[in-house]
C-alpha cells in the first residue's frame, strides 16, 4: 500500500483504482453519439502531419474538434479494442484477450456492462453498421444493424454505409437521441483490386511508384510499396465514405447535438505495428468533436485510450457510469489538462488467434516506454504480415536492422526513449544511466497490473493459458 501510494502522483485514479472513476455534471443538452472506427488505420492522414494521406473529411473533423496527438488503443488486435471501447475495460479485465470465436476464453465475461446495453436502456435507439467481432454478441444488443455477420467487407462500398446511416435517422432514429456506431473495414487487408478502387473509389488511386512504405518500417521495395499505395487508397476511400455520412447528419440537421468520436481499433497490418506493443501498433488517431464541450481545432498531448470512450459517452448522455478503468475526456476537450490526469498510459497484448499467445504489457510515461514481454526468448508467432519483410527483394535499413532481430524473438524487458528514438530502434534496458527511469517504470507498470487485476501475474495462470492456446493450436 505505500509503494502504491507513492505511485498515485504518476498513474491516474482511473486507470489504478477504476472503483472511484466518477462522470462530470452532463451537458445542458443530451447529445446524440456517433462513434466511428476505422479497421487497422495508424496515424496516416492528413490531421497527423502525413502527406501522402489524402484525408480533407477527417481533417475538418479535427478542426471542428480536439484532435489527440497521444491516442491509444488498449491492444493492436480487433476483438480486444474494440471490447475495450464498449466496456471501459482493459483486454485482460473484461476477458476478450483475443479474437472472437478463435478461442472458448475468447470472450467478454458474463455480467459486464456495455456502452450499447446501458444506452439502449437510457432510451437512446442504438445502430451498428458494420463489424462488431465480439464475444458473446448478444452483449452488445443494437436496434439497427448492417450488413451482420461476417461481412465487414460490405462497408468498403461507402456509399452504401451513408445510405444505411440515412436509413437508420428516417426510420427508427427519427426524432429519438440515437446512439450509432460506424465501423469502416477500410484499411483492413486483403490489399487486392478492390483495396485499390472499390466501385470507383478513390478516383484517383495511388501508383505504388508514388508512395513510399510507412518510415517506421525502415524498407522499400516493389511488394511494400504495392501495400503501401494500397493501404493508402483504401484510407482515402474511407475518408471520402466519412464526408458522405458527415452530410447525411447536416441534411437532417443532426449534426450539430451528435457527440463525434474518432478512432481506429488499432494500427497497420505491417510488420512491427499490428499484434505488437510497438508504437506503429498501439498509437491510433483519436478524435473527439462534443458541440458545447470542445474547443475547436485544439490539439492536445494529453494521454487517450480506448478505455476513455465509454466514459465519455456516458457522461455527455448523463448516465452514471459503471466501474470502469477509463475517465471521460471532458476535462480535456477544453485544452488545458488537469493536474489529476493520468502520466502513465498502458497497452497490453495477449494473443490474436490462439496460436498467437504472446503476452506483452506495457507502460510510457512523457518520453520512455518500457515493454515487458511475459515469455521472454520465445519466438514471436507473428513476426511478419503480407510483404512487409526483410528480404524476398526489399532493402532493409542497416540501422533497423536490430530491432527486427528484437521483435523475432523479445527479451524479458524493453526501453525505449520515444523522443530520440520514435521508432524504437535502439533497447536501453541495460544502459546504467536509465536504471532510474527502469525502476519507476517497473513499479508504474506493476501496481496498475495489481490494480486491474491482471491473470497473468499469477505464473501457474501464464503457463495453463499457453498450454491452452497450444493445444488448440495442434487440433487445428
């Protein structure tokens, strides 16, 4: 209790004691919610200083909004986020540690309340268009929903989506506070002829030739830049899907009392991004518009995580809020930040499918990142995606070369200064001189695994987990 004490003046009450999370007085008017995600999009537009991102919908957003510059996802895999962002919860807290329907432990646990429960029941009318990937999915109850199932694809055809989100505010919506939660598949992989054009958009795709494949990834090469020029195209696609849904709203003028957030549930399918903690991964763009409540074009370096939305929505809806680890972003949308928010932001990683069990936690205050990988010296089981490899014709920057020497096969702990070494190139954990930031980092990182009560400190619950993945592994 003292060490945890001491710790209390660098780690949130939210994310250490999520049992005194507390929601603002809500606003004079009860919004309506938008919440929209993107699929495995990093920090590539236009807003975020990317210039090959063309993104003029999601940048007037964030000029009519807060735009965070340090946004976080709780874990870079699907289900994870995306139950982070509908419970207010950790992965490792509400249970869904990988993908749905992979896995028997794959799931949310029984009993915990969701965003869409608790605002249905507040009397808003709930729409989800596409992916939910959650486990059990009658704990996410909508009213409205296209296209279910297993057609996430379906909203790569945006005109489509803005015609369903027009559907959904005629009919059911109509003159009701609504709560709809937009999930673009865009710029999830398969990166094939639709990736590039999907019934014409954009309309002016990307030649591999004139993009370059993301910096952090230290390569080039013909097959990266191919996924590149992809990715991007599908990035644009969506950005355009966004202004058609942006105009549904103003047309039946509801844009103006509807909340807008923002996200991605995590970041690109490239190496060294998707199913790690690395920064490329975990860093997603995070965008909060509340009419009354934001301050428009604020940028702020406050720390966000997924598991702020659910706090958020409910304090701009006026419901009192469940024990959640996440706090509502109001104090923040104004532009200052209080004293009281959290200096440490965490991420974790269980697994992705079974066969990817590789349990990594982590924790990064103003400048360093500590990594703690969990079966340290294991290979990674997913070292590499698609074309974005070293090798099979792609020139590798000698300077990255170490760090894909790291991320192949982990060591116990990892540190990095995110302020000389962004693309975390160069592991200081041995280094004498940054012992102190170790400890501290250690002991953040470790009362907030207490706090939420993380399985994985118990050792015996570490091995019967990876017994259990292995398992299912080897029947399939």
């Amino acid at each position: 209790m003292h060490r945890l004490a001491l710790l209390l003046g660098l780690v949130a009450a939210p994310d250490i004691a999520p049992a005194l999370v507390q929601s603002a007085p809500p606003a004079e008017r009860t919004p309506n919610v938008l919440l929209i995600t993107t699929d495995d999009m990093g920090l590539q537009a236009g807003c975020y200083g990317d210039a090959l991102a063309v993104t003029p919908n999601l940048d007037s957003l964030a000029a009519q909004g807060v735009l965070f510059e340090r946004g976080y996802t709780t874990q870079a895999s699907c289900s994870p986020a995306r139950a982070s962002l509908l419970t207010g919860l950790y992965p490792h807290q509400n249970g869904q540690i990988g993908l749905a329907g992979q896995h028997p432990e794959f799931r949310v646990k029984d009993g915990t309340p969701t965003l869409s429960t608790l605002l249905r029941n507040a009397g808003y009318e709930t729409g989800i268009l596409g992916k939910l990937h959650l486990s059990p999915g009658d704990a996410f109850p909508f009213d409205f929903a296209w296209p279910g199932g297993s057609q996430a694809m379906a909203t790569r055809k945006v005109r489509t989506v803005a015609d369903k989100v027009a559907e959904f505010l005629d009919g059911p919506a109509k003159d009701k506070p609504f709560f709809l939660y937009v999930n673009y598949f865009d710029p999830h992989r398969p990166f094939d002829q639709d990736a590039d054009q999907t019934e014409g958009l954009p309309e002016k795709p990307y030649a591999p030739d004139e993009v370059k494949p993301l910096a952090y990834l230290g390569m080039d090469g013909k097959p990266p830049r191919a996924e590149a020029a992809a990715y991007y195209n599908s990035i644009r696609r969506m950005d355009t899907g966004l202004g058609l849904l942006f105009d549904v709203l103003k047309e039946r003028d509801r844009w103006d009392d509807t909340l807008v957030i923002f996200v991605s549930d995590h970041g690109p399918p490239f190496a060294r991004a998707k199913t790690t903690v690395y920064e490329a991964g975990v860093h997603i763009p995070f965008i909060v518009r509340w009419p009354g409540v934001s301050v428009p074009g604020t940028r702020t370096g406050a720390f966000a995580s997924l598991v702020d939305i659910m706090p958020t929505v409910l304090d701009a809806a006026g419901i009192k809020p469940p024990v959640m680890s996440g706090r509502s972003l109001r104090p923040v949308l104004g532009g200052d930040v209080p004293d009281d928010w959290r200096k440490l932001l965490f991420t974790e990683y269980t697994a992705h499918a079974p066969e990817h069990f590789a349990p990594r936690r982590t924790v990064r205050d103003e400048r360093f990142k500590l990594i703690h990988n969990l079966l340290p010296d294991h290979p990674n089981p997913v070292p590499y995606q698609g074309s974005t490899r070293p090798g099979r014709g792609n020139q590798l920057d000698p300077a990255f070369e170490a760090a894909y020497r790291t991320m192949e096969k982990p060591p116990e702990w990892e540190l990095y200064d995110l302020v000389s070494d962004p693309f975390e190139l160069t592991n200081l954990i041995d280094e004498p001189a940054k012992q102190e930031e170790v400890g501290r980092l250690k002991a953040g990182l470790l009362a907030w695994r207490e706090e939420t009560n993380d399985p994985l400190l118990d050792p015996d619950e570490l091995l019967r987990l990876k017994t259990s993945r292995s398992k299912k592994h080897e029947k399939k």
